[in-house]
C-alpha cells in the first residue's frame, strides 16, 4: 500500500538551505511532510503489520525476529510491532555482539547507538524506519505503511530541531540523517541522496567540537556511508580524507595474503587460490599509477600490458562442487579473480555491450556468497569479504546493479571494519583501479 503524505511546507520554514535537503522520496513514492501525518501512525496501528512475512528470503535471522514479550519503555508511544523491528535492527542491521568483529561499526550500531535509541525519539524513528525499509526490499515490498510513517515522523522531528534559533546538532540528531541517506541509495534516488549527504556534511560543519567529539564511531558509520554512496554512483568520496594517497589499490590484496600466511594449519586458500591473488597483486603493482591516470594514458598502458602478459587472459574456473562455507568462499575466490582479467581484458565500460562470460561469473558469484554463512565471513575471512564484495561491484556494468550488489552487503562490512576504515578504505581503492581499468576512467 502506498501512502502520500500531504506537503504541509507551507505551514512551517523551509530548513533545506541552511542544513538539510529533503525532496521528495521517490523510491518510498511519498512527498516528505515537515507538519507530520497521524493518519499513517492510526493505519499502521490497525494493520498491526501482523501480514508481513519478515523471514522471507532471510531465514538465517529467524531467531531474532521473534517478538519480545515484555513491553519496555520506549521514547515513543508503543505499539505492537516495534519489539520486533528492533530484534531485527539489532541482529540484522547491527549484527550480535558475538557475530560481529570487536569494535566494529557494527557492534558500535548495536550498542552505544541504541542506547541513545532507546531515550530519543527522532534516532528512534530512524531506527524503526531502517530496520522496516530493510525488511521491506527483503521480502519485495515498495514501502510498507509502517515504513513511510517512521521516516515521515523522523524528518518532521529532524527539521524541528534544525529550525531552532540553537540548532540540536547532537548524535542521534546527526545519526537520524545515515538511514535517510542508505535508503535514498538503496532506492536509486540520487537527488535524495546527495541532498541527505550534503545536508549531514553541513552539519557536521556547523557542530561544535564538543558535539562533533560525542559522535564518536558515528562518524566512521558515515563515513563508510558516503564510501558507499561513490560506489553506487560511480563518483569520488565527497571528503579527500576517505581516499588518503598513502592508501594504494594493492593493500587489500596484500591483507589477504598477510592474513592467510598467520592462519597456516586453519588457511582456506589452496596453492591455486593463493597464486591466483599473487597474480593480481603483481599486476595491481604495475598498473597501480593508472589511479591516478587520463583515460588515454590508461587506454595505452592497458593494452600494452594485455600485449605483453598473455599468460594473465585467460580467467580461473570456478569449481563446481561448492556445497559448504569453505568451498563456497574457494569459489568465490575463483570467480572474483576471473572477473579481475576480464574486466582488465574485456574493458567492458568502454565499448557498448554485455559480455556474457562476465554475467555469467557475476551470477555465480552472487550464487555462492548468498548461500555462505555471514558470520562465518565476518569472523574467519574479513579481508576476502572485502575484497569479494568490491571486486564483484566493479564488475557490474549496470548501476542499479552495482549499487544492490554493495548495499546487500553493506552490514556485513560494518561488522569487519571499525570506524579507522582500514579494510574498506582499501577495497574502495581497489574498487576504483578496477573501475578504471574496465573503461570507468572518465567518470571514477
């Protein structure tokens, strides 16, 4: 069921110059209200959400969707379905304490800010509003009623607190605009999105150092959040800080054969896969300047590296009979160097056409991560992870594509990184070389 909510800016001060944007969402097919409407809270209380199948499609979270039975007290009116939205904010978003690397972004999620959650009822809004909007393209719905109310009530509160004489630039304040900015991207609303970056850099900005010392790992949550952001729209990071000079396109590749070289009698990697990635990691080397190259000068260096290193074209095959954890991420190691030489071969975003050879490994990929076990990743193989995840994002060819692809996984790379960024700064620069390499160039 879609909702409209009535545009009531003619009732109250347009706050979108001075800290945040807020157009209309189209990917949720509503008009944002700054007056509020008690209509969608009175619908969403009736329909008690009881019809929707919130393990759809995600069974490995069956256990924390069940509703909890004792009633707490909330920021908020209560009503029958928050308990649940919650478990799964904290078990799906966040991710368990137990699942999640230590000190990660994740866990940060899961902790300090629910915490705040728990006493402000803009972050609760928000929260409530990501993990619906989640559930939501889990089990393929456009936007629930429950979803539209709690981003509805959450950007009316948001714009209260902008309008004061004193703004309230406080954490959950701040925090309020990442899910509005994660959904706009996971609704290909690019308008939206960069009106919600823009608006959260502005008040960062205009924060006090006081208020800026109290985000804490906040600000590496948004931080990732705009790494996401240049990912899904092909565009460089709004802050140089997130992409440092000191940080090359081959330091993802060499975490993985660090890390793999410590676990010895518990390593994954075979001879094969291990050679595999040593290959890209020389290659990575040579073209490594290319990050920083025009399109001609990347043109040329391409072919004539192509020309010279025949052995490198030809694509690894990906085994056939993955049927657990272990195999499954063989595979995937498999795959991810494969779509490295064609995407370094092929070029495929600098000439018209699909690659068939290429889909077919995406789909596979897509295949195998989908059916491995998230916290067998997060836990035991941080560094493939990664460098999966953003090798299988360049190679998409499509942006509506590329961005599902990331976006899918995004809680998953909150759980291995904390909010220094190490291992997803890295990615993003591998990302970015590979990127250019497949005739990217003109617009990475």
């Amino acid at each position: 069921m879609h909702i409209l909510v009535e545009d009531a800016n003619r009732r109250k001060e347009n706050v979108t110059e001075r800290f945040l944007s807020v157009p209309a969402a189209r990917g949720l097919r509503m008009i944002c209200s700054y007056g509020g409407s008690p209509e969608l809270l009175s619908e969403a209380t009736r329909n008690n959400e009881e019809s929707r199948d919130y393990t759809l499609h995600y069974d490995t979270h069956v256990e924390c969707l069940q509703r909890l039975d004792d009633p707490v007290d909330y920021p908020i009116q209560f009503q029958p379905y928050m308990p649940k939205l919650l478990q799964f904010f904290c078990t799906s978003v966040a991710k368990p304490i137990d699942s999640a690397a230590p000190h990660s972004l994740a866990q940060h999620l899961g902790t300090e800010w629910m915490a705040k959650a728990m006493r402000d009822p803009c972050l609760f809004h928000a929260t409530l509003f990501s993990a619906s909007a989640t559930i939501d393209m889990l089990t393929g719905i456009q936007s629930s009623t429950v979803t539209l109310y709690h981003q509805t009530r959450a950007i009316q509160i948001l714009n209260e607190r902008l309008t004061r004489e004193d703004p309230d630039l406080s954490y959950s304040t701040v925090g309020t605009v990442v899910p509005l900015i994660f959904y706009s991207m996971a609704t290909f609303d690019k308008q939206s999105a960069i009106s919600h970056q823009m608006g959260i850099i502005r008040m960062l900005l205009s924060a006090t150092p006081a208020a800026r010392s109290e985000l804490g790992p906040l600000l590496g949550v948004i931080k990732l959040t705009m790494l996401f952001f240049s990912c899904v729209f092909d565009t460089l990071p709004v802050w140089s800080c997130l992409y440092p000079p000191t940080v090359r396109p081959k330091a993802i590749l060499r975490a993985i054969i660090t890390s793999a070289a410590c676990k010895r009698g518990d390593a994954l990697l075979t001879e094969l896969e291990t050679s595999a990635i040593l290959d890209i990691y020389e290659t990575v080397s040579q073209l490594d300047h290319l990050i920083e190259a025009d399109v001609v000068t990347i043109t040329g260096d391409i072919e004539r590296f192509v020309s010279s290193n025949p052995r490198y074209s030809t694509p690894l095959i990906a085994p056939s009979d993955a049927f657990n954890n272990y195999s499954r991420l063989r595979a995937c190691c498999h795959l991810s160097a494969s779509l490295f030489w064609h995407l370094l071969r092929d070029r495929p975003l600098s000439s018209p056409g699909k690659i068939p050879s290429l889909e077919r490994e995406l789909d596979l990929l897509k295949t195998h991560l989908k059916k491995i076990d998230e916290s067998f990743l997060i836990q035991k193989h941080p560094e493939l992870l990664t460098w999966i995840v953003f090798t299988g994002a360049a190679a998409c060819i499509d942006g509506n594509e590329r961005g599902s692809f990331i976006l899918q996984r995004a809680f998953a790379l909150m759980a291995v990184d904390s909010d220094k960024l190490h291992l997803m700064r890295q990615g993003w620069k591998y990302f970015t070389l590979l990127r250019k390499i497949s005739g990217a160039g003109a617009t990475c």
